[in-house]
C-alpha cells in the first residue's frame, strides 16, 4: 500500500470514527415528540445523561451507576464512573417520554434498591435525591404499563428534590398533597411493599423549565 492510500485510509477511519460518537448534547436537550428514553446509548452519553441531574457540588465527585439490566438477573447497575462522596447519579429510566436522571445520596440509593426489590426499605435516616431535568409519570402509585404507547396521561413533573424521611415520622408527613398535576410538592408511594417508606417530591421549577447552576467567580 502506497503512503497516500494509508494516509487516506487512516483519514477515513478517523472521519468513521467521529461520525458513529454519539452526541452528548442530546443527553439533557428535550425529547423529540413521540420519542421515549432507552438504554441504547454509549457509556459516555449516559455519564453525562446521570450528571445533569444534580448541582455540581454533588456531581463533580459522584458515582455514575446505570440501571439493572434485567436480563442479566443481577440487582446491581453497572458502574460507568468510580466516585468519592457517597453521591450516585444514574442515567434515564428506560421508557419515559423525557429525560429523568436521578443524584441520590446513600440513604435515597438504599429507599430505591429496595423498593425496586419489592422489599421494605427500613428507612432511619433523611435521604435525599436530584432530579434536576423533571421526569414523567403515570400517575399515582400507578403499575408501570407494559405497552407505553397506551398510557393514556402522562404527568409531567418539573425539576425537583426528592426525601425519604424516616419510618418513625410517618405523623409528619400526614396531610401533604397527593395531586401530581398542580406542580405542588406530594407524597408518592412507589412501591407495593408493605409498610413501603413513601418519599416527598419537590417540585423546584414547573415541567419544561430548567434549573441553570450559575457559574462562581
């Protein structure tokens, strides 16, 4: 081979290359119309999908965890990127009609893998989570539906935080609203376990808005 046809087959395998990376911008910008979240998508996208869920106090040292895939039986998601402050940010949930990437501290991450068990999660401490692009919902303590097409509304809710409080404090959070669609904090219960710890979600921005960490100098 001659050196311009290495040069020329290099070229094009560097111009390949660039053409097949994905682009990581569209891991935060909205859903096209019609289009629902999936799992199909590189290890670098889903890293930067999981991070735009949390203020980068959080984010800049936290863990990278995707979701469990259920074909391969494990309860654990494989880890995308080692972090050092307790914080795990992981990526979409597959199946929603908008982004939805979730920052949990230790606490949130033992309320979510045990609830995902259909187990009680055994909460004695505050857990909180970020979920700073919204997510969609739907509804109520409702079973996931197994043609999502079908779903017939779909509660958008915006930017938010998410606490777990204590099982012992089940008095305080008595009389808090329930209704997903007048952008007001609610109660959730999302799991079918017995005596499951229900999580309070606040609501920071109204659905469609977005939460913008302005930069320190």
């Amino acid at each position: 081979m001659t050196k311009s046809a290495l040069y020329g087959a290099i070229g094009l395998a560097a111009i390949s290359s660039v053409a097949c990376a994905e682009d990581l911008s569209t891991a935060s910008a909205p859903l096209p119309p019609g289009t629902f979240t999936t799992s199909a998508h590189s290890d670098e996208w889903k890293i930067e999908n999981a991070l735009s869920a949390g203020p980068a106090s959080v984010t800049d040292r936290a863990a990278v965890v995707d979701w469990p895939n259920p074909k391969d039986g494990s309860p654990h998601g494989r880890v995308l990127r080692q972090g050092s402050n307790g914080w795990t940010c992981m990526p979409d949930i597959p199946g929603r009609p908008q982004h939805d990437p979730m920052c949990a501290d230790e606490t949130m991450m033992k309320w979510i893998m045990a609830t995902r068990a259909g187990e009680k999660p055994n909460i004695d401490r505050v857990g909180i989570a970020y979920m700073l692009l919204g997510e969609a919902r739907q509804g109520q303590n409702s079973a996931p539906a197994k043609d999502l097409t079908q779903v017939k509304q779909w509660f958008y809710i915006g930017p938010h935080v998410i606490i777990v409080l204590p099982d012992s404090a089940k008095e305080a959070r008595r009389g808090i609203n329930q209704d997903l669609s007048n952008n007001e904090p609610y109660v959730s219960l999302l799991s079918s376990a017995p005596g499951s710890t229900p999580i309070w979600v606040i609501p920071v921005a109204k659905s469609g808005n977005r939460i913008r960490e302005e930069s320190q100098k």
